[in-house]
C-alpha cells in the first residue's frame, strides 16, 4: 500500500489514514476508527494499545499526560484536537500518567475543551495510542 504525506500548518503529518504524525514532537497517533468508536478499561486499553499493528509498527502504547496534551488546540472546541485528524470524539481518552501517586488512578483528556481529569482505572474512556516516530539515537 503506498502511503503519501500531507504537511499541514499545524506541524501535523497524515499518512493514509490511520495514522498522524506530529513532526514537532516527533510521535505517531492512531488515527483510525477504533480512536472514536471503541471505549475501554484502562487494563484494557493498554492491551489493546501493545496489541496494535498499524503502518508496520508495533509499538503502540497509551500516551502521557504531556504527549496527549502536544494535540490539543485550546482555540478550538468540540473537538479541540490539531487540524489533520481525521479520528476524533469529544469524550475523556486515557493517558498513562498516574493522579497523584494513586495507582487506581490516572490523567485524562477530554478532546470536547483539552479539560484535564482523574480517571478510575476501572471507567471505560477512549484510547488514542501513541509511538515514537524517531526514537532519540544513543
């Protein structure tokens, strides 16, 4: 399947679909259906992240705190996500980042306003899964 980019003002990649490319930061978003569709766990999420295949890459894991902020717009609203995604709900996606060092709790993100929140590992929220594109060379 060959695959072309598009550059947009926003510093964003899109390739084929199924996933965007953040050139500023350097990291791969899944943006496909199961981005706005599917709702899950946390544990689940996080198997489902280890579990996917897209574009070759294997790699996938559930996003920080900070790496799912890099794509939110605060202009915008409902969705307040970059231009060039083509996969979005206005609904609480799960980061991996603990909430105040309580193990059954974690950030997330809802993309209707960029609004911050604990989650309960146990609720069922949306995953945007995340790799890095270009791993830093040691």
């Amino acid at each position: 399947m060959k695959k072309t980019s598009l550059l947009l003002l926003t510093t964003l990649w899109v390739f084929g679909g199924d996933i965007a490319v953040h050139e500023r930061t350097g990291l791969s978003w899944q943006d496909n259906r199961f981005a706005e569709e599917e709702k899950f766990t946390y544990a689940e999420a996080e198997k489902f992240c280890a579990q996917l295949k897209i574009g070759g890459h294997s790699d996938w894991r559930i996003p920080t705190i900070f790496e799912l902020q890099s794509i939110v717009d605060y202009k915008k609203y409902d969705p307040a996500i970059l231009d060039g995604f083509s996969s979005v709900e206005t609904d609480t996606y799960w980061t991996s980042t603990q909430y105040m060092g309580d193990s059954d709790e974690v950030w997330g993100i809802n993309f209707k306003d960029g609004s911050t929140d604990a989650n309960g590992k146990g609720y069922d929220r949306r995953v945007r899964c995340v790799r890095t594109t270009n791993p830093a060379k040691k």
